[in-house]
C-alpha cells in the first residue's frame, strides 16, 4: 500500500479513503487517513499480495 499521489501535509483526519489499482499525482491523503487504511487492511485483509494506492475518498 502507497499513497495514490502524495501527502496532503496541512490536511486533517477524515476517516474515508478509496483503494485504487494505479496512483493519480494529483491525488492528495492525509497521514492519519493513509494509517487508518493500513490498519483496516492488517485487520480484514483485502487486498493480499496486491500492490494497491490509497487516494482520498
């Protein structure tokens, strides 16, 4: 798991992600948003072996 473009370093909290198979350079998440999908990822596994991006929702 990667973030989708890079991080948004001012942005707060929002608690919503999207996984997507290709990143977007222009797609922004935040610190605490992209911890959050790794942490929903090691709990319920649903992506296993994938190379996956995490954009903002």
């Amino acid at each position: 798991m990667a973030p989708a473009g890079d991080f948004d370093h001012e942005g707060t909290r929002t608690g919503r992600y999207r996984i997507a198979e290709h990143g977007d350079p222009a797609s922004r998440i935040t610190y605490e948003d992209l911890a959050i999908a790794l942490l929903d990822e090691i709990e319920a596994p649903r992506h296993p072996r994938a190379a996956v991006s995490v954009r903002e929702a």
